[in-house]
C-alpha cells in the first residue's frame, strides 16, 4: 500500500493547526499570540533572534515584532552578550518561563485528548516513526 508524502505532511500540518485553534483562548489570555508563544519556547534553546528566526522558519522582521512585544509585555528581556558586546542576547523572565510552561501545558493536554484516540501501541509507534524521521541522515541522532 503506498502512502503519499504530501497527504501526510498535509494531515499532520491539519492536527498542528486543529491543536493550536483550541488552545488559542488559553494562549490569548496569557498575553501571547500563536507565534509569539513558538518565539518565547524557542528563547531558551536559541537566545538570538536571527536565531530564533531560523529554528522557526519565520522572517527575521516578523521575529523582531515577535520579540519586541514579548519585551513589551515582561516575558523576555535583551542582554548585552558578554562574549560580543555588540550583540544582545534573549532571556526569558520569570513571568515569561510561567507563560511558556502554562502554554505548553494547554497544547500537550490538547494534543493528549486527540492522542486518546489512538491506541498505547499505536503511540509508542508514532513516537518511533517521528524520531526516525527527525534523525540525522549521518548520524542517526535525533534532532530534537
């Protein structure tokens, strides 16, 4: 049985956007918009916007209006780099890292709901099958 790439590249972009319209009350009452929350639980793992830009296949302009209202609202605050004076670095605030968590709390218990529909077999499988697909070719590592 051959299964078409594009179907299911589409069917999983589908459940992305149908988990994140459901969380999108509960994004909007901590003061974060769709992208803002994808820019603020990138800062961690990428504390430069050009960056976060990347990791997140987003403009750089639209990553700096991300950045400048999560400022805005207390959740992130630029650093001089001390490494490179020129240049500043992203930290999450205390009330930024509460959002985040809060955030990512509201989307796995959304994803949750539609993962009990699937059997605990069946998950155990899509987990192996994702971290395949996001292996290194030459590696085999997971980019996680």
């Amino acid at each position: 049985m051959s299964v078409d790439g594009a179907q299911l590249w589409t069917l999983n972009q589908r459940l992305l956007g149908v988990v994140l319209d459901a969380c999108t009350r509960e994004l909007a009452e901590l003061g974060l918009e769709t992208k803002e929350f994808f820019v603020l639980a990138e800062v961690e793992a990428s504390p430069y916007p050009a960056e976060i830009a990347t990791a997140l296949l987003l403009p750089k302009a639209s990553v700096t209006v991300y950045v400048r209202n999560l400022v805005a609202t207390g959740f992130v605050r630029r650093e001089i780099d001390e490494a490179d004076l020129r240049r500043h670095r992203l930290v999450l605030t205390a009330e930024g890292t509460q959002a985040r968590d809060r955030a990512l709390a509201a989307l796995a218990a959304e994803y949750d709901r539609r993962l009990a529909r699937v059997t605990p077999q069946d998950r155990v499988e899509l987990q192996r099958i994702l971290k395949a697909m996001l292996a290194s070719p030459a590696s085999g590592r997971t980019r996680e």
